[in-house]
C-alpha cells in the first residue's frame, strides 16, 4: 500500500522517465490511477480473509 500512495505519484514518473518509459497520462489521470491502486491495496488488506469450505 505504501507504493501506490497518491504522494508517490510523481516518484513513480520520474522513475520510469528515468528507464525510458514515458507514461501517457496527465497528472490528474495519474493521481487518479495511484488513489485508485491505494483503496484496492487498503480494501485487501481491511478485508477478511475468503477460504474454501472444507469437509
């Protein structure tokens, strides 16, 4: 979860830069896209585990 925060948006584009991969996005896409990886990540982590029924 801590990867994806929102704040770390701009590392994330300044690094891939970096390797040479321009990413398409605009900044509000972007922030959208890392706030949106951030609730997936807190909502699997806040969530109960799912097991299979067993005999």
């Amino acid at each position: 979860m801590l990867v994806f925060m929102p704040i770390n948006g701009p590392l994330w584009r300044m690094g891939l830069s970096e390797l040479g991969y321009e990413i398409p996005l605009g900044e509000f896409q972007g922030f959208a896209l890392t706030l949106l990886l951030f609730v997936i990540g807190a909502a699997m982590v806040i969530s109960p585990k799912l097991q299979l029924p067993t005999e």
